[in-house]
C-alpha cells in the first residue's frame, strides 16, 4: 500500500485496486480510520480526535489530488506523493 503523505505523526497511503467508495487510509499511533475522499466523512475505524481534525484539514485542501491518486491506484498505478499539512 503506498504512503502518499505524512505529517505530525499521521501516515495517509492507498491501496491498488480498493474498494469503493473513494477513500484513503490515515493511521495514526496504532490508529486507523478509512476517510471517503468525496464526503471527508470516517468510512470505518477512528483516530484520535486531534489527529482526525488535522486529516481532515491536510484532506479538504488536497482533495482533487487525492481523487486523481485514487483514479491511479484503482488503475494499478502509482498514486502520486501529496504535501503534507504544514
């Protein structure tokens, strides 16, 4: 599963070839929560709350990237690296 961004302790990364809906994975000390890309709304898991808010934040200003990302992994390509929150 590639990493795509990291930052504060947070790893977000996209699997080849997942599920729908369009969603990425952010882990966060032991932590995992699937966010759907289009809604920024928890698909499954949860996060520490201050951890989700800065997923949330890093994902509303990257969201074209991360739908262009999902469209490539879906393909079986590399999803391209994103900035991190600063």
């Amino acid at each position: 599963m590639p990493e795509i961004s990291r930052f504060f302790g947070v790893v977000i990364k996209m699997f080849y070839n997942d599920h729908q809906p369009p969603h990425f994975h952010a882990e966060y000390a032991g932590s995992e929560a699937l966010i759907v890309i289009d809604t920024l709304e928890v698909y499954r898991g949860e996060l520490p709350r201050r951890a989700l808010a800065l997923v949330l934040e890093w994902a509303a200003l990257h969201r074209d990237a991360l739908r262009e990302d999902w469209r490539l992994a879906r393909g079986g390509e590399l999803p391209r690296p994103i900035s991190p929150l600063e």
